[in-house]
C-alpha cells in the first residue's frame, strides 16, 4: 500500500514501511475477536455479532474507551495485538460464521480497507453468506465507502460532533462533521433503507450518537443536522449515554475538561432522546447504568 489516503487524514505515508497518524502499517493488527452481545439488538442476533476488534483508529478521541487498542502504548504496541494474513481473517470471518454470528462485525476497520476487501471476498468464494458490517468513528470519505460497494451491507457509524471547535478540541479533527455527513449520504446511498430478516438488521445504516456531558446544544445540532439532510427515515439511530469519565485524557481546553470528567444527566441525555422523537427517528436509547468499564471488551483473547 503506497501513499495512503484512505480516511480524511490523508497522511500520505507509504505503509509498507512507516505508521500513518492511525498507527498502522499495512500489517492487519487484531486485539479481539469474540461473538458480541452488546451492540444493538438488531445486530447481535442469535450468538451474537461477530465482532473483530482492528487496532489504530484515524481519529483518537480524548475520552476513548478502547483506547489501549485505538493507540500504540509506551512499548510502540497496541494491547494483546496479533497479526493477521488477509488469508487468516478469511478463514475467522468463516470461524465466526460456524460459531453462530449473525454478521461479521468490523470494528474501527478503515485503516485496513483493501485488505478487509480482499478477506471478504476470499471468504465469499468459501461460503461466507453473513452481513458485512462497518463498524466506524464516521471519520471517512465518500471516496472510501464507494470502495466498499458489494462488501458492505450495513453501517454503523458514528456521528459524534456537529462543531468543529469540539471535534478539533476532542478529536483533533475540525473537519469531522464535513466528512462524516458526505460519507454517511454515501452510505445511505448505497445500501439504503433498513432491511430485517426477522429481528436481524441485513442492509442499512445505523448511526451512533453519544451524549456528552456539557455537550448538549452539540447534540441537539447533530440531529437537527441528520433531520435537515431528510434521513430521519432513512437511517436507524442509537441515541447512547455510556459516555464515561475513567478514559479521558489529555484534552487542552480547560472548560471542556471540567464537564467531561463526570457522566451524563438524565436530563442531558432524556432532553435528547426527546428531541429525536419528536424529528422522527426511530432506533434505540440506552440505559445510564451502561456507563461503566466492565462493557469494555478485555484485550488480546482470540478465543470464542
Ligand atoms: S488510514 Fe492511517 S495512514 Fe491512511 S490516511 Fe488515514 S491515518 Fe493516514
């Protein structure tokens, strides 16, 4: 892979020898793959998703809850990573696949793009039947999900910040909500509307929006944003409070940091979920009692 440009950071770095600002090289870094129930229920059906956690992330947002595979640690590695061949995540996505996963769940996948391409489309050849989903920070370009037209079946990204100061301040990404809404248009564009088979989510887009504490009017602007861009039918959302405290670090924006070292209110989060009702989405909320450590995944267990 030469001269990368596959998410908006654009670092144009050849990976072959060298890191880009995700901290990747071209080598498939996994730190977790397990059947996961904790998603939304559309799409941990039956066993579960099937969920393989890729390590690096193009965004790196202060408060991130998996952060110890999102970033390298002191010793340059990303916790219980293990390399993979695209031959052997072929043969896992199968693995899962017999084990009962209702999908093959890409967690923060952009980085690896052509190669989750090429696995799928090797395990395709070997029955791999499941949805594909794209499991991402929503820090993408157009250009990239067009790349994954006939992979992909289902999004589920997030839309995080609808102002650039806090996407600078909390993300280092002033342009977030520039690419995340053109590369959410796409994907509805391409797969379309939600489609079940029974319970199970097989083609659509869901979008993940997190309440932040002290972040309320940003909120309010991201589903005014999604409502003014006519996709309040097109898309299922999943409205969440687990925002939690114990991962923040260092952000510089000292007013900011004060709010975001407690959890949300219930009327943070209810005045939301309120004001999603009322513009017509329809989707998910979540329990505040979700706001706890012990719904992070442990790391560097390829068990399942
Ligand atoms: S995927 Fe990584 S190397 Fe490529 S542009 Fe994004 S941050 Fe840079």
């Amino acid at each position: 892979m030469s001269l990368c440009t596959l998410c908006p950071r654009s670092c144009s770095v050849d990976r072959s020898i060298t890191a880009g600002r995700c901290g990747c090289t071209d080598e498939i870094k996994i730190s977790r793959i397990m059947l996961h129930k904790w998603e939304e229920p559309c799409i941990c059906t039956g066993a579960g998703s099937g969920a393989v956690f890729f390590c690096g992330c193009p965004l790196g947002c202060v408060y991130c809850q998996n952060s110890a595979i999102s970033r390298k640690s002191a010793n340059g590695a990303f916790e219980g990573e293990k390399s993979y061949s695209v031959t052997e995540l072929a043969r896992e996505f199968l693995h899962l696949q017999e084990k009962g996963a209702c999908n093959i769940d890409l967690v923060s996948p952009t980085q690896y793009t052509p190669q989750i391409i090429e696995a799928v489309r090797l395990a395709k050849n070997e029955g791999l039947t499941l949805p594909i989903v794209w499991n991402t920070g929503g820090y993408e370009t157009a250009e990239n999900i067009r790349r994954l037209d006939g992979t992909v079946s289902v999004y589920l990204t997030d839309m995080k910040y609808r102002d650039s100061e806090l996407s600078r301040a909390l993300s280092n990404a002033p342009d977030y909500y520039d690419h995340a809404i053109a590369s959410l248009l796409e994907m509805v564009r391409r797969v379309g509307k939600p489609v079940f088979e029974g319970d199970r989510l097989t083609k659509g887009v869901i979008v993940r929006h997190l309440v932040l504490p002290g972040c309320r009017h940003d909120s309010k602007a991201v589903l005014e944003s999604l409502a003014n861009a006519g996709l309040a039918d097109s898309i299922v959302l999943s409205l969440m409070s687990q925002y939690t405290p114990d991962f923040f670090s260092g952000c510089t924006d000292e007013k900011l940091s004060r709010s975001m070292r407690r959890r949300v209110t219930s009327f943070e989060y209810d005045s939301i979920a309120a004001l999603a009702d009322s513009l017509g989405f329809a989707g998910y909320g979540q329990e505040r009692s979700s706001a706890e450590t012990k719904y992070t995944p442990t790391w560097g267990n390829f068990e399942y």
